[in-house]
C-alpha cells in the first residue's frame, strides 16, 4: 500500500470516528478507543477483493460481417467491472 493510500483511509477514519463514534464517549480516553479501532478498520479493508472480468471471455466479443476479428464490448466490459465493484456491498464511489 502506498503512503498516499494510507494517509487516504487514515483521513477517512478520523471523519467517521470523529462524526460517529466520539460524540457517544461518555467515559474513558476517546485516543486510546481510536487507536483500538483503527486496526480493524484498516484490516476490513485489506480483506476486500474485488475480482474484475476476464477481458479475453467471449462474451464481450462482437463480430459483424464486415469487421475481421471481432470488435470487443467497451460498454458490457464496464458495466460488469461496475457490477464486480458495486458487489462488494461497501457503498464505494464509482467516478
């Protein structure tokens, strides 16, 4: 993983503990709490595998009569890429 990556999810877990968790502290060290958390919630993410299509599979060829080899399927190749992202249930944010 990549400094910037690291540096990325560490941001986002400070937001979300800040938002979520630290306003329903009452007692204890909210630092120590944190730093508790943050293994987890870092080795939830190492634990995600997404497994895109094979580019090669058949089904994202096209043949016409006039075009030697076939054409490949930009749009159906996406659309299952999107579908094998989307499928982790992460809520993750396709640009």
């Amino acid at each position: 993983m990549t400094p910037d990556i690291e540096k990325k999810r560490r941001e986002l877990f400070d937001a979300w503990f800040d938002k979520e968790v630290l306003p329903t502290i009452s007692y204890g060290s909210p630092d120590i709490l944190k730093r508790q958390m943050w293994k987890p919630f870092s080795a939830a993410l190492d634990a995600v595998e997404i497994v895109f299509p094979n580019r090669s599979d058949e089904r994202y060829q096209e043949y016409y009569a006039d075009v030697e080899g076939g054409c490949f399927n930009d749009i159906l190749y996406l659309k299952d890429v999107r579908n094998a992202i989307t499928a982790t249930g992460l809520g993750l944010r396709i640009k």
